[in-house]
C-alpha cells in the first residue's frame, strides 16, 4: 500500500512539473514571438528563437504532448494576431484560410519537432527541421492562394510566396537549430531537453 501511494504521489509530481514546465515554455515562446528582429508588411517576423520552446516540450515529453501544446501556442498567436488579421479586409472564404494556414495548422506542426527525439542531436536536428519545413509549406499554400492579389506585378504568384515566407522562415530555422544544438549540448541544460523521455 505504501509503495501505491509512492508510486501514486510521483505520478501526480511529475504531472504537475509538466503543467508547470509547459505553461512557462508557451509564456516564454508568447513573449519570445512579441520581440521581432524584423517584420514583414502582410505578416511573418524573425523572432529571437520564439518557437524553441515549444520544440523543447515535444522532445522533452513526445509528439503527443508537443502538438497538444503546440495547438495552445497556435491559438495564443491567433489571439495576439487576430486584430491585424481583421485589418486586411479579407473576404470570408479568404480570412478562414489564413486563419487554418497562417495560424492553427503551422503553429500546431511545431508538435511534430520531437518526432526522432530518441535519435540524439540528429533526432532533434531532424525533428525541428521537418516541423519547421512543415510551417513554412503552410504559409506558402497562404501566400499562393489566399494572398495571390498582393503579388507584385511580373512575379509568379508562387515564386513570390516562396520568396516571401522564406525570407523568415530560413533565418527562424537557422536560429532554431542553433538555439537547440547550444542547449542539448550543454550539460546544464541537456537535461530540460530530454528529462522526461523514457
């Protein structure tokens, strides 16, 4: 009986460090998305590693977990973004596809960076790189077919999406990798990235 209320007493712990741990993760990620090095004029900014905590609660504590908390990241950036979304005077059709393409489904995909999170630094490499592929080929879909009329004259409409939503997108995966790589590696923090994998 002892050890079931041990047992019982660790399992509602570690609960709590989760709840605990991912709710100062989506703070720090929320706050992280504000500071923008540079903004583009439709939207997307380069962000001082805005979605590496996010990544770190998918390798941390697995897929499930990571696109569960990515879901909640996705609708706090809805909810930060919603006024200036309401600004470009968007027909309806046109306002819900950049509503599931420019917010729920990229920021949700973010879930998917703890994927290989069992293979080591190339596990997290690869699982951060795919999520973040994944989020740039979402708002490449926005850009070419929800925001095709402010395409500048003589540019291919996907060209142009294409050149758009990757002058963020490249810098913020470079940023990603890197933040990543510095923290799996340092013995001090190594720790947060893979504590509770099992």
């Amino acid at each position: 009986f002892v050890y079931i209320q041990k047992g019982l007493y660790y399992m509602k712990s570690k609960r709590i460090q989760r709840l605990v741990l991912s709710a100062v993760m989506l703070g720090m990620a929320a706050v992280l998305s504000m500071i923008k090095v540079f903004e583009l004029p439709l939207g997307g900014a380069v962000t001082p590693l805005s979605m590496l905590p996010i990544c770190i609660l998918s390798i941390r504590y697995g897929v499930k977990w990571g696109l569960f908390s990515a879901f909640v990241f996705a609708l706090i950036q809805l909810g930060m973004g919603l006024g200036e979304l309401m600004t470009f005077g968007m027909t309806v059709k046109i306002w819900t596809g950049c509503l599931v393409f420019d917010f729920l489904l990229p920021f949700t995909l973010l879930g998917l960076s703890g994927i290989f999170r069992r293979s080591g630094t190339a596990g997290i490499i690869g699982g951060i790189t795919l999520a973040l592929i994944l989020r740039f080929l979402c708002h490449f879909i926005s850009g070419s077919v929800f925001f095709g009329t402010w395409c500048p004259d003589g540019w291919n409409i996907y060209l142009y999406s294409f050149c758009y939503n990757g002058s963020y997108m490249l810098p913020e995966l470079v940023f990603t990798l890197i933040g990543a790589v510095i923290l799996f590696k340092a013995p001090q923090t190594g720790k947060l990235l893979t504590g509770g994998q099992s």
